[in-house]
C-alpha cells in the first residue's frame, strides 16, 4: 500500500501563531487578574511575562489573514501552562484561560472553518512541568505517589526547583522545569493517545509534535497516527525534526516535518555573506556558508531525492519560526534577501509557512526577542506586505507550483532557474542572488507549453524557437507564467 498524505496540506498557505503576541482581543475577555499584570505589548519581550495575546484576538484577526491568502493556522501550545511560550504544559484538556480558554477554542474552530481555514495545534508529548498533575503528586507524596512511574525518577529526594541540588529524574534537555515522560509506561502511552483523539474529536484538523524524536518507545508514533487517522483520516501530522527524517517519514508515522532542510540552504543562497553568525550558531540549522547557484541546485535536488514525493507535497516549509531568530535580523536588514527566500519558499514543493508579523516585516533576534508582539498597523511595512499577497496569490492560482513536479533548469554564479509543470500548465521561477544584472539563456528541448507572462518580479522574456533569454535585474527575482 503506497504512502497516502491529506490533500488539503498541498493546497495550503500555513500562518504560524504564538498565541501570547499575535493578538489581544479589543473586547473586555480578560479579567483585571490579567490585563493589570501585562507587560506593554510593544517592550522588548522577555522570557517570563507575558503580553496578553488570546484566542479571541486572533478570532478577530481571522479576516486578515483570509485577506493575505492564508488557509490554515498553526499554533504553538495553548494548553493551561505557567509560561508565555506553554510548552510547560500543566493540563493537556484545558486552553490556558489567559488565551480565552475551552469556550474561545471552540468559537475559533468555528470561525475558522466558516472561512476554509484549517487549524493545527502543537503537541507537546515528550514532557509536561512540573506544574502537571500527576507530577505534582510524585513532589507531595514522593516514592508513595500512585503516578510514579509515569516519570523516570532515579533518586531521591527530587530536587525539582533548588538547582544547587541533583533533579533526580529524566527532564528534556536536563531542564528540571520539564519532566520527560515514561513512554515505556502503557498508562502514559494511552493517556498521550487520547489527547490526540480528544482534541480531533472536538474539531481541529492535525497536530504539529513537538521534539517527537525524544520518543524511544518502539510503535509510539506509528500508533498515534493510526488512532489520529482513525477520527479523521485528513488530519494533518507533521513533526518537529531539523535533520534528515526518512526514519519518520516512511507513511506509517508522519505526513511531514518542519522542513529546516530547505530554510538553511534557501538563507545561504539568497542571504549569503550576510547572514550574520550570532543569529544562527545556536541553534543551528547550518545556514551558512554562502552558496552559489549551482551548490543551492545541488542542496536541493538532495533534499528532492531524500523522502516520497507524496511526503515532499506535505512537508511544513518555513525560513524562520519561534525557535529562530527572523530571516530579516539574520541578513543584516537586507531586505532584498528577504523577498529572494520568500520567493523560494512560496513555489517549492510543500506547504508554505509564514512565522506571524514576517508579513509586515517584523524583525527579531534570538529567543525571545524573535517573539515580539505583532506590531501596529502604523509600523508595517506595506511593500513586504504587498509581495507575500502577490506570491500567495500566485501560489493559490497555479496548480503547478503546489503538485508540479520540479526541474532545475539553470544554475551558474548567483542565478538559479527551475520550472514547476502539471499538465499543459508549466511555471519557470528565476532569482539571481548578485548584486550585477544577468543576462541568460535557457534551452528547451522538449516544449509543450512557452511561458511569458511576467507573473511576479521584475525581468525581461524573450523567446528565439525553443530558447529562452531572461534578463534578471541584480538582486531579484521573477515567476513566469
């Protein structure tokens, strides 16, 4: 039986949310408990306070981003949790009320849809907090707590707070603020699959997992996604894995994973000797050094070659996210860099996302100054704005750039050309990454169809029988259709 993936994740625009600082509602939701211990939405962020963003506000904002093109919304944790970010979680059932709570979930489900709009939660499987119930009993009542081992305790007594002494127990990544669970433990395993179940039963339409290769226990993810797809064989799973994936995408697991593999060579390439180091070392996805045109091509076809087709349509493609700092701080404010990677991301093969506020060219530095508060209309910047309308639009128009099979065409110094093809329907996408014009010549041997139309950029076509001349102005792009 061959690898099937949801239809719908081909054909989507993806807009990824932080909850906490894409947008607070203007009606009076909040109570004083929260809205007088807010810190002001436009400050620097930190690490521990919060801004005050909420379910309702993004309801709110729903119409923009139908506007801009967008189709479905990821959004990182939302579930009951003592931090901003709430990969903390304390209850998996449970909507964090600073974010509206169950009742705003729903009213967003509902929203959503009514605008063919998808929604995708995070799961956060591999731990919880120490905040969490059944943690929480293992500190009051020690070796005696019924709940145990659904922790790997190694020693006592579990220092869960005093970093002077040993936690005594399994924690991701040694943060004692987040105790790892015991997968092996059949009560945790179907406690996590029913999350997954609940959750989808109430209406959302796919789970994004968070560090899932964390998770040793053999068949843990094979059977997650059999109880997912059981309730709805369309919900989408996508996985948060920076490397090479094959092991998790081989059908029986994921549908994709968020496609670091494409962010760093796309940074390479179009940001270059930009791309300013402290941004990127940690953590690292390796968008450096510089690539020229015909390393990128090579990147590429790697990256083509590395899972099924079926999955290549499905994978989560970004260029920056809540983990990174943003592509506009990394190159050095070189707005042109921006627009060439944007370009690249909107007609790769994959489901496009956009990291809240990149839109309106929102810059941001390392955790958490990459989470900023979406900023006021007043500060957007309108022309990064108007170019991801045109690319969405484009993308959303052309079948052949979300399932057409993808063919390098050209690459030599800083111009990398490519054509995306289904059917009768043939794209060509051209970008020259240098700081001089381009003047190039691309032969076609077997022409079906002769793309001319300047859909988007700037450029000059001229076609002589079966070869095409493309001038290229420096630092630009173009999609011909």
């Amino acid at each position: 039986m061959g690898i099937t993936t949801p239809d719908w994740v081909k054909n989507a625009v993806f807009y990824q949310i932080f909850p906490d600082r894409f947008a607070r509602s203007q009606q009076s939701h909040q109570g004083l408990w929260i809205s007088n211990n807010l810190e002001p939405w436009d400050d620097p962020p930190t690490l521990q306070r919060y801004k005050g963003g909420d379910l309702w506000g993004v309801i709110e904002k729903l119409d923009y981003l139908k506007d801009l093109g967008v189709n479905a919304i990821y959004f990182t944790p939302i579930f009951q949790s003592a931090s901003n970010h709430r990969y903390h979680t304390h209850d998996f059932y449970q909507v964090d009320p600073m974010l509206g709570g169950n009742m705003a979930l729903d009213a967003l489900l509902e929203a959503a849809h009514q605008r063919n709009m998808k929604v995708v939660l995070d799961g956060v499987f591999n731990h919880a907090s120490r905040g969490f119930f059944f943690f929480n009993d293992i500190l009051e009542h020690g070796p005696l707590s019924a709940w145990l081992d659904w922790f790997i305790v190694e020693g006592w007594p579990v220092s869960a707070y005093d970093g002077s002494k040993p936690a005594n127990y399994i924690s991701w990544a040694d943060n004692r603020a987040l105790p790892q669970f015991n997968h092996d433990n059949p009560q945790v395993r179907e406690y996590i699959m029913q999350i997954g179940e609940y959750w989808l039963k109430k209406g959302i339409d796919g789970w994004r997992l968070d560090v899932p290769n964390e998770v040793k226990a053999p068949g843990f993810w094979q059977e997650f996604r059999s109880r997912v797809k059981a309730i709805n064989p369309d919900a989408y799973i996508v996985g948060e894995i920076w490397e090479d994936s094959r092991q998790w995408l081989d059908g029986t697991q994921f549908d994709g994973v968020m496609n670091y593999l494409f962010a760093a060579p796309t940074i390479a390439f179009t940001a270059g000797d930009r791309v300013i180091m402290e941004f990127v070392e940690s953590p690292s996805y390796d968008p450096y050094p510089a690539l020229s045109a015909p390393e990128y091509a090579e990147k590429i076809q790697q990256l083509l070659a590395l899972y099924p087709w079926e999955i290549q349509l499905t994978q989560l493609n970004l260029l920056n996210s809540h983990d990174t700092a943003r592509l506009l701080t990394i190159a050095g404010g070189d707005r042109a860099s921006v627009e060439l990677a944007t370009l690249l991301l909107f007609t790769f093969p994959g489901a496009p996302s956009i990291f809240y506020g990149d839109e309106v060219g929102l810059p941001g530095g390392l955790d958490p100054d990459c989470r900023r508060g979406f900023p006021k209309e007043e500060n957007w910047d309108l022309e990064v704005l108007n170019y991801h309308k045109k690319l969405i639009a484009v993308r959303n128009k052309y079948a052949a750039l979300r399932t057409g099979d993808y063919r390098v065409l050209y690459a030599q110094g800083g111009v990398y050309v490519f054509s995306r093809s289904l059917g009768t329907e043939k794209l060509i996408v051209a970008v020259n990454v240098d700081t001089n014009p381009a003047a190039i010549t691309v032969e076609f041997a077997d022409l079906q169809t002769r793309p001319e139309n300047l859909l988007y950029g700037k450029g000059r076509v001229l076609w002589q029988g079966n070869r095409l001349k493309l001038d290229i102005p420096s630092r630009t792009g173009c999609i011909i259709g």
